[in-house]
C-alpha cells in the first residue's frame, strides 16, 4: 500500500494541464491521505513505449503512473477521489486529458 509517488517526466503536460502541479523542489507527489493499495508495473529495464510519470517512492524498479503509446493510461492505485489529496485529484483529472490527445 502506498500514498505517494516519486515523479519522473517532470516536462511532460501531465503536471500542468488542465491543472498545475507544482513540482519546484519536490521528487514526489502524496495522492492520497492514506495509504492506498496499488498495483505497480515491473520496470527495472524500461520497456520501449512505456512513458513514466510515477515510480514506487519505496521501490523504483516499480511504476504506478504510467502511459503506454499515446493513451493507455495505468493509474496503479485503489481507492477513489474521495480519499485523495488535492494534488491527486487534480493529476488524475490530468491522466484522463493527457489521454485524450
């Protein structure tokens, strides 16, 4: 279970459309309130066509954020909007835009 994700692409639009997610000196980004169960994909070698936004904070040859082609979206965890934290919600909300290019 986790709550937190340590971010990569940090140029990608995921992080600030429609809604900016500030990252200036943060590595990572807390989405939920509380700990969340999650299912990560093994990436310890990338695979091509696989773009990241969010590892494992605990374990990084794990991602639980990640986009495959141009839109098949992993959102690894669990629980709902409801137990997210604002900067959650608003990057989910972000996930489902950058899917739809």
């Amino acid at each position: 279970a986790e709550d937190t994700i340590l971010v990569d692409s940090y140029g990608d639009r995921i992080w600030n459309y429609p809604y900016d997610i500030d990252l200036r000196e943060r590595k990572t980004v807390k989405l939920y309130e509380e700990e969340s169960k999650v299912v990560g994909i093994f990436v310890e070698e990338r695979p091509s066509g696989l773009q990241i936004f969010g590892f494992d904070d605990d374990d990084q040859r794990y991602a639980d954020l990640v986009l495959e082609g141009d839109w098949w979206m992993l959102w690894g965890f669990q629980d709902g909007p409801e137990r997210m934290t604002q900067d959650g919600r608003d990057l989910f909300v972000n996930s489902l835009y950058r899917t739809m290019d």
